[in-house]
C-alpha cells in the first residue's frame, strides 16, 4: 500500500517539466536538507578538521583497519560535495525528474 503510494507521487510527476517548474518555485529546495545552497558553508570548511578530530577520538574504538581504509575521507568529502549536491537537485527539465518525498 505505501510503495504504490509512493510509486503514483513520482509517476504523477515523472518528466512533467511543467508541473515540476511550478512545483521547484514552491516546494522545498531540491536536495532538501542536503542541498549546498542551503546549508551552512562552515559545516564543509570545516569537513576536514571534523574528520580528523573523529579519527582522533574514535581511533581506540573503531574496529582495526576502519580509519586505514578511510584515509583523507575528509577532504575526499569536502571535494565530492558539490558534485554530490549537483546530482541531488535536478532541474525540472532534466530527465527522470520528479516530485520526492
């Protein structure tokens, strides 16, 4: 019941460049909360010294090899963000988009 709710929300508005102009103009920032445009910049200028200082912290407790694998996952981050956002808000033209929730 849920999921064919929700598959009938994205159908009604899948490619419908019209409906998603007018629905970019009201509803909520594509991406929502993880939209660029709508955060704080200093969360991403502060990515890198954030994840150091989580390495830090955390080093004792993580599981051995888990921060060896993960090496500058900071700045791996801070550089990926804004391609990252660009994918997560589609313009109401681009293809396959539509309403989500």
């Amino acid at each position: 019941l849920i999921l064919s709710a929700v598959a009938r929300l994205h159908s009604a508005s899948w490619e419908d460049t019209n409906l998603l102009k007018r629905a970019s103009e009201r509803l909520q920032h594509p991406g929502g909360s993880f939209a660029l445009k709508i955060r704080n910049p200093a969360e991403l200028e502060k990515i890198v010294a954030n994840w150091e200082t989580f390495v830090k912290n955390f080093a004792e407790e993580a599981p051995a090899g888990f921060f060896e694998k993960r090496v500058n996952l900071g700045e791996r981050l801070r550089r990926a963000a804004p391609w990252v956002a660009a994918q997560l808000a589609p313009a109401p033209s681009d293809k396959h988009a539509c309403l989500v929730h």
